[in-house]
C-alpha cells in the first residue's frame, strides 16, 4: 500500500519568548532572547541562576475547566498550545471521526514542589537515630500532599488531558526520550497517519524542569551555562566560549493531518512531512558518540525516507545546544553526512534565544522550520562572536537570513543517545 501524504494544518506555541506561534517567530527573527534570571524558585545558591521562563501566561482558561483544579506546568503549556494549534487548524469534532483523531505528545515532567516534600522529610525524621521514620513520613504526607498534585508529576498526564479537553479517541501515546522526546513524537505521528490508522494528529511536547531538582541535576552533570551576569547571551551555541545550555520551558503543538482528509475540509496546509530518522548512539548516558554514528545515521534515514539526496536541503534547522561536546560533534556529523557542501548549507540554532525545552524543543524547532519555508527567513544564530575551529559551518550568525527554502533537515539529539531527524517541505 502507498503510505499516505502527511502534511501540517495547525500550530502552536509557549515558549520562553512569547506563548503564541505568530509573536515567538516575530521574537526570534528579531534575535530576541527569552533568557533571564530564574524567579520560579530561590537558585541564588545554585552554579546556573538563570533560565527561560515562560512569562505572563494566564493559566485561567485551563484551571477549573473538566475538573482540573490543579495542572502541572508542562500540562498548562501543551493544552494552550493544542487550543492554538487545534484553532488554527480549523479542527470542529462535529465534522470528523474522533475515532481517527489521536495524540502522540513527547511530555515531560511539569514540575516537582521540591519545597514540600523537603519539608515533609525534614518532619519526618527520627531524632534518636537521625533517618526517617516512615511511618512518619506516611503520616505527614496524607496531611499535607494532594493526590493530583503527585498525579500531575507523571508525564502521561498530559496527554490523559489533551485527550479528555480535544475529544480525541484515536490513537494516543506519549514518549519521553529526553531532548528529543517531541521530535520523535512528530516522527511516530507522521507514521500513523502514513500507514492509514488516522486521519489527523496533535503531536508535540511540553516540559518544566526549571524547579531545585532539575537545575541541580544538570548542575552536576556541569551541563549547564553559568554566564549568570548576562543571561541574554548564555546560549551561544557553536560559539569557541561557549559554556553549557540554558534550560528553558514550554510547549509547542502541531497539527498533522492526511492531505486528503485536509483538502475534503478546506483545511490551510503549512508545510509536508516527508522523512523520519530515529538512532541510538548506544555509547553513553551524557555523551553522544565522538564519530557522531547515531547523528549521521538518522540524518541519512531521514533522507532515504523523504526520498531525497543531500543536495535538497536547503537548510538545517541544528540541535545547537550550546555545549562543547554537541555542538562539535553535531557540526561533524553533517559534514560527514554532506560532504563538501555542508558549508553551504545555512545551519542555525534557535536554542541561542530561547534555550533549551528539554522534550519540548524538537516541536518548536519544527515550527520554526516550518516557517522558514513560508515565510523565506532564516533565524540566526545569536551571540555567535568567536569561531570554534571544529565548528566550521555557516550558522547564520546574529543577523536572520533571507533565503529560498523548499526543503528543511531538522535535528534532535538527546541525553542517553536519542537522535531524531525530520524533514520537512514546501507543499506542492
């Protein structure tokens, strides 16, 4: 059977730059940057005091609303950001088959209230051997815990509430591989409709780490920017200074759909998924492989599935997060991957200005790969000031590009050794 056409009808954005698609873009390809101090918690004692935040995000047209007295971050960010993408979709549940509407999100956790339950523990303890005491413990917690605020620390929550506010009774999943969670989501999603098991997908990620024991981890792992000074110009990725990537939050929705189930509807087509690599690099928890094996293989499946050679990409939308090891062998793998041309290839990074969304970041990198392609500008690279001699591409640097873009290679790489690729190009 001939796979079926998978194109995108409706999408979505909060991120730490503004919480629509139309303002985010705007932000982006003005070099604008979401970083900034973190005011979620106190961090004054932490190596990174610094974040990106989303801001001024009205949380009152989801709380209350179906019984949701209380939602995580990353649940708050993926249901506006499915409103906005199912709204510009033009998506009516009257006028579908809701059996063949599904979800494949790439969520990951919303948040943990690390102050309570340090609070609870330090309750709990046993003066006279100096451990807990868990029959304290047990006491202190049905006291003082809400079983939908533990509830709201599992990632499958988000979909559980996509799923119940959309109307969706098709297919539905979550996955969380790390930084590259929401890509291979978009991958997954691209995969049911292509095999004909539905017609239309809300895909994506959202995430929140920005709490005590999420910048501590990556504190740790010394993963992190410490540029604390200057927040705005801590993400420098492939920058020869750079120091580690800034953590950020948010959410981004898109909307897929069979492209004959979206022309029965009338419905505005954005751009076509046409190809999905996915890879492990089977070598370490915190580092890809120093050959870049697991990059250039998903680069290369991704092609082989859009059917397409190395000379129609027209630029790469990079994972660029901003630290020493990714960006290098990153700019490695494309090279190996291109050839001669890879420095011809426009290449860019948007981590440099809205950090890095953990599961969310391959989902907003797509949007604005997607725009791109409408719009024929490329956004740059910001805070590029000093050449890292094994980062020797074009990274479109601080300035955003116009250029003629038909066709998009987009790259997701996560902890653990996740690679994910896309392709994405202009409908015709």
């Amino acid at each position: 059977m001939t796979p079926k056409r998978v194109v995108i009808t409706g999408m979505g954005a909060v991120t730490p730059l503004a919480n629509s698609v139309a303002q985010t873009w705007k932000a982006l390809l003005a070099g604008q940057s979401g970083i900034g101090p973190i005011t979620i918690f106190d961090a004054s004692t932490f190596p990174t005091k610094i974040a990106g935040e989303v801001k001024n995000f009205d949380a009152t047209r989801w709380i209350g609303r179906n019984g949701f007295s209380f939602l995580g971050r990353n649940s708050l960010f993926a249901l506006e950001a499915a409103h906005e993408a199912v709204q510009d979709a033009g998506v009516d549940t009257k006028k579908i088959d809701t059996s063949r509407y599904g979800i494949y999100f790439g969520a990951g956790d919303g948040g943990f209230n690390f102050q309570e339950y340090a609070s609870i523990m330090a309750d709990s303890m046993d003066a006279d051997n100096n451990s807990v005491s868990l029959n304290q413990y047990w006491v202190e917690s049905v006291k003082r815990t809400d079983a939908k605020k533990i509830l709201e620390q599992e990632p499958a929550q988000v979909v559980h509430h996509l799923a119940e506010h959309f109307g969706t009774r098709g297919p539905i999943f979550n996955c969380l591989t790390a930084c590259a969670a929401s890509s291979q989501a978009i991958g997954e999603a691209a995969e049911i409709i292509r095999r004909g098991d539905a017609d239309l997908m809300i895909t994506g990620g959202a995430h929140s780490m920005i709490h005590p024991l999420g910048v501590a981890g990556f504190n740790l792992l010394t993963a992190l920017s410490t540029c604390n000074d200057t927040p705005t110009k801590a993400s420098r990725p492939f920058d020869k200074n750079r120091d580690g990537f800034v953590l950020s939050e948010g959410g981004a929705v898109l909307i897929l759909e069979e492209l004959e189930h979206a022309q029965k509807r009338g419905a505005k087509i954005y751009a076509e998924i046409t190809g999905y690599g996915g890879t492990a690099d089977a070598f370490r928890m915190t580092d890809p492989h120093p050959e870049g094996r697991g990059a250039i293989r998903a680069m290369r499946l991704a092609m082989e599935d859009a059917k397409i050679t190395p000379d129609a990409i027209d630029y790469i939308n990079a994972h660029g997060t901003s630290t020493q090891l990714n960006d290098q062998i990153e700019t490695y793998s494309v090279k190996q991957v291109f050839g001669e041309r890879a420095k011809k290839i426009p290449m860019s990074s948007i981590k440099s200005m809205l950090g890095h969304m953990i599961a969310a970041a391959g989902a907003v990198e797509l949007i604005a790969s997607v725009l791109t392609i409408r719009d024929g500008i490329i956004p740059a690279t910001i805070n590029y000031q000093e050449a890292d001699e094994a980062c020797d591409l074009d990274y479109v640097p601080n300035v955003a590009r116009p250029a003629k873009v038909n066709t998009v290679l987009s790259n997701s790489f996560g902890f653990g050794g996740q690679n994910i690729t896309l392709i994405v190009k202009k409908y015709s």
